[in-house]
C-alpha cells in the first residue's frame, strides 16, 4: 500500500486558445515553462489570416 504521506509532484495541463496579442502568449508560455506543465496552444487560423491581410504583423 502507498503511503499517503508521500507526494509525488503535481502535473498540471494548459490550454490556451490564442488569436491575437502575440507578445502576451509569449510571456504566458515562458511563465508556465516547467517540466511539470503540458501546454497545449490553439491558435485561430481565421483571425491569423485576417490580421495578416489587414496589414498586421
């Protein structure tokens, strides 16, 4: 039987849905960068294209 007095290291999963405002993904992804973190990123294609046929980035 396990000892319940042990804790072995949580692993926590992040879904992030992402379709503007690149610099803050940024920040978000390199804060939660940990051997104990799954990042999962969706990013909208639809908004990407139009941001990029308005001129955007």
């Amino acid at each position: 039987m396990p000892n319940i007095n042990q804790h072995s290291p949580s692993k926590h999963a992040y879904l992030i849905i992402a379709h503007t405002n690149w610099g803050q993904l940024n920040k978000l992804v390199r804060v939660l960068d940990d051997s104990r973190n799954d990042i999962y990123i969706h990013i909208d294609l639809k908004q990407l294209i139009s941001f990029n046929n308005s001129g955007g980035g």
